[in-house]
C-alpha cells in the first residue's frame, strides 16, 4: 500500500542524510507518530534517530515561551479594554465578544497583517487612497466596496460601529504592551515576534526537513522560506495532480500559489503523483435515513473485510463526534483493537447533564417570606436522575408523586432535605462567592458515589481538573465580581469544550478519528460518516469582527481557505485508498437539509468512473394502522361484571353518566379507560385549563351551600340570604375550594400564581352571577350537595348469561326544592345546549348533536328518584352554563325542540322515564353483548383531543 509518510521516510534514508543532525518537522504529532514507525521499520541497524517536532514547538522554542490560556488572556483583554473605554460593560458581558476580537488579534498576528491600517478609521475615502499604497488594486476594490455598502447604513449604525473600530487599534497596541511586560502571550502573538526577527535566529544545529504541509499561516510561510533559503532545509509535499493541475479543484488553492513562489516552486517534484487516477480506488456511496443507521451500517462494512487482514489499513472518519458511541457499540466482534484518536465530549455524559441541571435550578429559585422554593420542573429533573434516585429511591418517588398529587409549581427546601445529605448538598441556594467551593464539594460527593463506575468519574474527573484550571485563574483577578448568571454561562461555554480521551495503542487497531487527525496518513480502506454538506464540509462561518470584505483585502482566512483546507484533507484520503465508503444522511437534521456533501458530487463528475449509490432502507409500513378491535370474549366480559349488582345487593363499581357517554362516543375509548384502566399521564400544570377550573366552580359552589347551611342550620334560603353570601361568604369559598382542591394544610398559606389569581377573580364573578340567579327564584331548599348524598340505582338487562342487575351512581351538583319540584342542577363550564329533538336521539351514536348534558341530568332523575322512591314531586334537570349565565334571557332547564319549532320545557323527568330507560337499557345491553366488540369510533373528529390516540395511530 502506498504510504506518504514510509516514502518521505525511505527518500531521505536513501539519501544518506545524518539522522542523528536531522530535526523532522510535522503538522501534528499523530504524524511525527507514525513517521518515526515507517523509518524504524525501514532501518536495518541501530542509529540515533532523527528529532521529530511539529511547527508550533519550533515556533515556541524560538519565541522562548508558550501561550497562556485564553481566559487569562481574556482577563487581561479585560483590564486593557477598562483603560481605554470609560464606559465598559461588565465583564460577563464582554467574554464572550472579547473572545472574538483575541481570536481576530491571533489572525492578525498570524497573518502578519498591518494592524494600524486594518483598524484605521477609514472614514474619509481619500484617507482611504492615499495610505493604502501597499495593497494592490483588487484589495483596495474590497476596502471600497465594504465602505460603500457601509455609508448606505443608518447614522446610527454607523456611529456605534465607527465608535467601536476606532477603539480596535489602540486595544491591539495596548493588548500586546501589557501581555510583554506581564510576560504572557497569544499564539498568535508568539509566531509574529519570530517571524519578525528571523534575520537574528541562529543557524539551527540540525537539518530541518518539513513533511506533509497545506496551508501555512503568514509567519508560518515566512519561516519555512528563511529555512529553505538560509539553512538548506527542505519540504516533502503531499499532493495529487487530482487537484492541483484541475485550476478550478478547490483543495489545490493552496499548492498552486506555491508552485508560483519562486522560493516554494523550487521545492515541488518535476512529475506531481497521480495516485488518485492510478489507483481507480472502489468508491461507494450509501444513503441512509437517520444519522444513527449509519453506524449499523459502519458495523456491517467492517464485517465484511477479510479475515487476516490488518486493521490498522481501515479508517472510521466521523466528522460528527456524536456518532462516536453509536460506532463503538456496533463494531463486529473480529475487532480486537481499537485505536480512537478523538475525545468523547464531556457534554454527552449524564455526569455533565446533571451538574448542569444543577446550575440550572438555581435560576428558578423563589425566596417568599424568607422560605426557599425551588422550581417543580428544575425539581423533577434532578429527582429523575440516577444520582438523586439512587441514594434514597423510595423518597425521589413518593416526592414526585406528592408533587404530582397536589399540583405543586414549587417545592419547599424543607421538604427536599428529607431525602438525605446529598439532597441536602444540592438543593440550596448558592451565593456569588461560593460557586467554585460548591461545585468541587459536589463533584467529590458524586465521585464518593461513582466507586464502581469508572467511566462517569474519569469523566467527573475531566470536569474537576478544568474547574481547578478555572478556579485559579480567577484567583487574584480583583477587577470583577463572578454573579451567578455568567458562572452559569461561563461553565457550559467551557466545559463543553472537556473531551474525555481515551487510552489506547496509536499503531495498532481500527483507527477511529475526527476529520483534521487524518492529515498525512494513508489508509487503504476508508469508511466516511456524516457525508452531508454543513457536516463535511462543516457550514460553520468565521465568527470575527472584522467585516468579510477586510479580512480578505489584508489576506486573513477566510471561508474559501476554510473550505480549501477541508477539500485538502478530504482528497487526500483517496492518495491511497484502494476501498472507499461514504455514508450520508437523507433525513433533515436540526434545520439542516439531509444533503449529500459537495465532495461526493464532485468525484461524481470530475472521477469519470462509475460510483456505486446505493440506498439503505429501514422497513417501514406505509400502510395505515389497522383498526384495533377488541373481542368480547370470556376475558375481556369478565372485566365488565364489576358493573354487576350481586345477590348482597353490592357492586364492585357502578355506570357512571360519564363511562357512558364515553362509550357512545367511541367503544375502544372506553374499553381502554374503563376496563384496561390505562389512565393519562398527570403532570403538575401551571396552566388553569377547562377541567381545572370547572373542578374549583363546583367545589366553590359546594362549600357556599354546604357552609351557609352549618353557619344558619337551615337548608332553606330566603331571598334576604343572598346579601350576605354575595358580600362576605363568595371570597372565602372560593379560598377554601383552593385548599381542597391542592390539597393544602388547613394552615398552609394560599400563594397564588399569576393566572390562579385571575382564575380566583373570574370564579367570583361566576358565583356571584349564580346568587343572582338564585336570588331571583328564591326561596328554595337544598337537599343534597355534590358527595354530601350518594344516588344510586339498579337497572336489569338481558346479557349472554342471562338477566342482570346493572348498577347505576352519579354525583348530582346540587338537589333543591323549588316551587313544588325538586331541581337536579348540573354546573357546566363549557357550551352545553339544553335543547334535544327526542329522547332517542339521547343514545344515538350516529347523531352529530347528541346533547351529553340533556342525556346526563336525565340520568340523574333516574337515580334520584331510585334513591328516593317515596318522591312524588315532580323532577326538574337544570344546567347552570357558566358562561350563558350572564344573558338576559339565560333558563336553565331542558327543553324538548324539533328543528324549526318551539321548544317545550321538561317540567318533570318521570314524564319520559319509561322512554329513557328503554334507551339506556339497549345502551347497556350492548355493553355486554359478546356480538359487538369494542371497536374505534368511525368520526376521527371525535380522536382529536382523544388521550389515547397514539395507541390508535390516529
């Protein structure tokens, strides 16, 4: 197999060069790695091998120092940036812009860029003219362009920008005062001090030899020409006539000026290789769905390489470290070794997840009279984790549900405290002077509990060491305070960037790596995940400050050099590969159209070979979901004798108006609630919805009755009543019903949120419109009120076993006597009509209006009058609409009314009992008849809102 770096090697055996007065210089060390094993295998006898380096430890050695970290150079950015802008913000809010503008200082460092010109002014164009004099005509043209296009901005725009450029210059000229005399450095910085004096570098003791370049940076160019020019050195170049000698080919932008240079031009071979051609390399192409069956498919083209063969010849490239797991975990068991050269990024690890939750909650604390309360969400998260739950697992659980249980949007930190000392660790309130103590005390306390989980403590163990790294730097620095907010913000900026590395052997094994660690090695088999554009190429731009038009005029990157450089690293993958599989996504990801990458349409045209596509499908059923029908078979009726009245005269449970309304509506609905019992999530809810507030009006209702009644001890209520309820009783009922409804101690205080509060005035407004009401057709006398009175009746039917006794219960919101006829009062919250064509269509499926309420409060004079069957008074179904209740013309009883003629008021249930029983009983029957299954509901409307809609696949 063709290899780049045993070539470079053997060449410069052959030619007899001193190995032991040779310095070999590399773009990074993987390839100083694998160099030095090519030349060891190369060489027969034991000789001093030659000194292997990579252009930074060249740059650094001769500057005589090393770059700090960026947040003290930030920090020092910071104190300059105070000295020449009275008027700076605070520091959190100037890291992250000055990590821009360090980045853009580097740039101009490395570019060796004029910094004075880049910052000028510029706002007089003759200026512009006349002090430009060292760029040449289309660089100037650029400059022009951006001020032209620049002056067209609002004079505001313009000011703020002109105010911030001309700040820039004396920032960089101060910036690098300050870092020499504190004795601190850039990157940057450091190339441009040696590439300034290389007239006063020694001349080096060692050959310098410069192996498998790209793309030099300015000060990187300058050396390497002094090197060849002064000290004899020489540069190997990793090239393929592919791209270089195709004018258009952009991973070739970089070789082609250099063939130009007349010191570089030199240095490339007579005959540029033609491996790519030569080669006719196999190429395959696959689409895949989803990004996760890539790494199936990564698993299957591993399965089928020959038994025998070495694996240290095959490369996994995943441009996207997120699919390193999902390779690791479905690579064939024929892999023995691995070699995986990319970090696994912190943030992925559940560890991370939970500090950062951690952090996150602190935001959400309320403090309400000196009392802390701590977020439900914020709460359920942390409970949630495997760290909380596994340290006291029944108190997480019995907490959520408590929390679930009274609708609880805060949670007291008394409460929390209750589950132990890490609890007790966690959950509190931190102070702007203690966040670094706290989170090391928390890492420790987790790293005690991670004992037998090494992998979640090395990575605890890669947080620790960058919190230590951030604590001392911000030791000693006394120009600001660290709030909470910019911790926060802070901590997830940087400890995002932790990679946990793994340890393994660099020569031996599948080698697994990002993109850029590929540089200067060869493969002969090449598998590519991520091959979409935005991924390989990444989209990502040049975040900078300094407009496009003016980074290229002075010759800082760009993205067209940005794209050379991975169009460079790409094709040279193909130098030796004789098999090549590119896997890419068609599925859009995170806003990101599942496009194949650039790179594969252009081998497709520029290759002129045959390029193997094919498609990976994942079997997907693109019929609809089949109906789901449920057989009433020996089982499934066994379910519905818990309905049935024994002979004690008891029941397990009884039909409610509601489980058969359900059933009309939709007959697998109500098998699902009602016999499989599969209920709906809870979740505590901030929102007030329907249900809600429907609850709270009839138990505010309750508890007016219910206390007038034990404060007067008479149900009777007189019109003179009502002056007193709608003055001092309405408030207090309405606070009540909130405690019972959240179940609040009897001395707990009602806090309440935003909108309960509104919700609280609005159910004023309600009961104070039904005392109206009520006032209006006083006296009357309350017989029962909701739970205070239990209404029940037995109804027989024929079933498959013959005749049963079927029981019947329903909660009536209020019972009351009026004018000679007892009231069974139904409170609605929603829109319900009190108008039905006949009772009939009460049962009716098939009717697009069958009235639920009219069916409901027909109901209940059926069981009342069970209950009470020495009644002889006549039965009135009522229904207070909340929302009707404010017309003028508002009536609250049932009206029988055919389409166009007048309605007819039911004056008396018992009037139409016998029709309604009927209907109600053929209801039943069909409940417990084997011949009709509970099957879905034909009207989809009715799916909807339905809970259990994802079951159906509606």
């Amino acid at each position: 197999m063709h290899s780049f770096l045993r070539n470079t090697a053997k060449e410069i055996l052959e030619s007899g060069v001193d190995l032991q007065k040779l310095t070999v210089v590399l773009p990074n060390r993987r390839a100083g790695l694998f160099f030095t094993q090519h030349l060891g295998s190369l060489i027969s006898e034991p000789t001093w091998m030659p000194e292997v380096k990579t252009i930074e430890e060249i740059f650094y050695d001769l500057a005589g120092n090393r770059p700090a970290d960026d947040l003290t150079l930030i920090f020092e950015l910071y104190r300059v940036y105070q000295d020449l802008n009275p008027e700076a913000e605070t520091f959190d809010r100037f890291y992250f812009w000055g990590e821009m503008i360090l980045k853009d200082f580097n740039d101009v460092d490395q570019f060796m860029a004029n910094a004075d010109k880049l910052y000028h002014h510029l706002s007089e164009i003759k200026e512009l003219e006349s002090d430009l004099s060292f760029l040449n005509e289309s660089q100037v043209a650029l400059i022009r362009q951006f001020w032209s296009s620049f002056v067209r901005q609002d004079r505001d725009h313009q000011e703020k920008f002109l105010k911030f450029w001309q700040l820039l210059s004396p920032l960089y000229t101060s910036f690098q005062a300050s870092l020499a005399v504190s004795g601190l450095a850039y990157s940057g910085m450091l190339y441009r001090k040696v590439a300034e004096s290389l007239d006063s570098i020694p001349r080096p003791e060692k050959v310098h030899h410069f192996i498998g370049f790209n793309a030099f940076t300015g000060t990187e160019e300058a050396l390497i020409k002094h090197y060849i020019t002064e000290f004899g050195a020489k540069i190997y170049w990793d090239i393929d006539a592919y791209y270089i000698e195709n004018k258009v080919q952009e991973a070739g932008l970089f070789f082609r000026d250099y063939q130009k240079d007349k010191i570089f031009g030199p240095t490339f071979p007579e005959n540029i290789p033609t491996q790519i051609d030569d080669r006719k390399a196999s190429i395959k192409t696959y689409a895949t769905p989803l990004k996760t069956n890539q790494a199936n498919l990564v698993g299957s083209i591993l399965e089928k390489i020959p038994a025998g063969e070495a694996w240290e010849e095959t490369v996994v490239i995943l441009p996207d470290e997120q699919m390193l797991f999902p390779v690791l975990h479905t690579l064939p068991e024929q892999v023995d070794k691995v070699n995986v050269t990319m970090g696994y990024p912190v943030k992925n690890a559940p560890v991370y997840s939970f500090l950062e939750a951690v952090l996150e909650m602190q935001r959400y604390i309320k403090e309400e009279e000196g009392k802390l309360l701590f977020y439900h969400t914020a709460v359920k998260n942390l409970l949630s984790s495997i760290y909380l739950k596994s340290v006291n697992p029944g108190f997480a659980e019995e907490l959520m549900a408590e929390m679930q249980l009274l609708n609880q949007i805060h949670v007291s930190v008394e409460k929390l405290h209750k589950g132990g000392g890490l609890y007790q660790l966690i959950f509190q309130k931190l102070e702007n002077d203690s966040l670094f103590s706290y989170l090391a005390k928390l890492m420790e306390a987790l790293a005690e509990r991670l004992k037998d989980e090494p992998l979640q403590r090395s990575y605890l163990y890669q947080c620790f060491k960058q919190l230590t790294r951030l604590r001392e730097i911000f030791v000693g620095q006394d120009i600001l305070t660290i709030n909470r907010e910019f911790f926060i913000r802070l901590f997830r900026q940087i400890f995002r960037e932790v990679k946990l590395p793994f340890e393994g052997e660099p020569l031996q094994g599948l080698q697994i790596m990002g993109v850029l660690e590929s540089r200067n090695l060869d493969f002969k088999r090449v598998i590519i995940c991520n091959m979409n554009e935005d991924s390989f190429p990444p989209s990502a731009g040049l975040n900078s400050m300094i407009p496009f038009n003016i980074r290229k005029a002075f010759g800082l990157p760009v993205q067209e050099q940005n794209d050379s450089i991975y169009a460079y690293t790409f094709y040279r993958l193909l130098h030796s590969a004789e098999e090549v599989h590119m896997i890419y996504t068609t599925a859009s990801d995170q806003g990101k159209a599942g496009e194949k990458s650039r790179y594969m349409q252009q081998m497709g045209v520029e290759l002129g070979r045959e390029i193997e596509d094919e498609v990976v499908f994942i079997p997907i059923d693109q019929k609809s979901p089949e109906a789901i029908t449920i057989q009433k078979d020996a089982e499934v009726l066994g379910l519905l004798d818990k309905y049935l009245i024994d002979e004690n005269g008891q029941s397990k449970t009884s039909f409610s108006p509601s489980a058969l309304s359900v059933f009309l509506d939709c007959r697998l609905k109500f098998y699902l609630q009602y016999l499989a019992n599969i209920q709906e999530k809870q979740e505590v809810s901030e929102e007030i919805d329907a249900a809600v507030f429907g609850n709270l009006a009839h138990l505010s209702m309750e508890i007016l009755y219910q206390d007038f009644a034990k404060r007067k001890n008479r149900t009777l209520l007189e019109k003179s009543d009502f002056e007193e309820l709608n003055k001092n009783w309405v408030f207090p009922a309405i606070e009540k019903a909130i405690r019972q409804f959240y179940h609040l101690e009897g001395e707990a205080d009602t806090k309440l949120n935003g909108q309960m509060a509104i919700a609280r005035d609005v159910l004023q407004k309600y009961l104070h419109q039904i005392l109206k009401i009520d006032e209006a057709s006083a006296p009357f006398k309350l017989i029962s009120l909701e739970k205070e009175r239990r209404y029940t009746a037995g109804l027989k039917i024929e079933t498959a076993s013959g005749a049963q006794t079927v029981s019947l219960k329903g909660i009536i919101d209020r019972v009351d006597e009026h004018n000679g006829s007892v009231r069974l009062i139904d409170y609605k919250s929603g829109q319900d009509n009190k108008t039905f064509p006949d009772v009939e269509s009460l049962f009716d499926r098939e009717h697009k209006s069958r009235n639920k309420a009219a069916m409901q409060t027909m109901f209940y004079g059926l069981i009342y009058q069970a209950t009470v069957p020495e009644n002889t008074m006549p039965l009135k179904p009522a229904i207070f609409n909340l929302r009707e209740m404010f017309g003028d013309d508002f009536n609250p009883y049932l009206q029988l009314k055919l389409p166009r003629k007048e309605g007819v008021e039911v004056n008396d249930y018992r009037q139409f009992e016998e029709e309604y029983k009927i209907g109600l009983k053929s209801l039943l029957e069909d409940i417990y008849n084997p011949e009709i299954p509970f099957d879905q509901t034909d009207d989809l409307k009715k799916c909807g809102y339905c809970p259990y809609k994802e079951i159906c696949g509606r």
